[in-house]
C-alpha cells in the first residue's frame, strides 16, 4: 500500500506499481494538506481529523482481498 498525494501517486505511483509488476496497487490519497505548512496551533484538531480521514482508506488497503 502507498500513502501519497493524488497527483503523485496518479504518475510516480502508477509508474513505479507497472515497473513491479504490481497487479493492483493500493493507494491511499492524502486530503489536500497545503495550508498544513502554515502554522497550526497547539490546540487545533487539524491532525486529529487528518488521520481520522485518512484511516478508513488505510484500514481497507490492508485488509481488501486481491482475489
């Protein structure tokens, strides 16, 4: 499974997922993360929420059968 922001994994992912021979790659898309770089406070949720989005896509990545 590949955690990654959509423009990359929709190149390098895919790219890199041919060259492996990987059948069927799981990816799973960040959330839109740019006003991240900016200062977030102490008591913000912000990453809270960003992992809550992001764990149900990892969650099935790990668990979905390939058959």
């Amino acid at each position: 499974m590949v955690i990654g922001l959509p423009r990359l994994l929709a190149t390098v992912g895919t790219a890199t997922a041919q060259a492996q021979h990987l059948p069927a790659p799981r990816f799973v898309e960040l959330p839109d993360l740019h006003h991240a770089l900016d200062y977030i406070p102490d008591e913000s949720d912000f990453w809270t929420e960003a992992v809550a989005d992001l764990l149900p896509g990892v969650v099935d990545g790990l668990t979905r059968s390939t058959a």
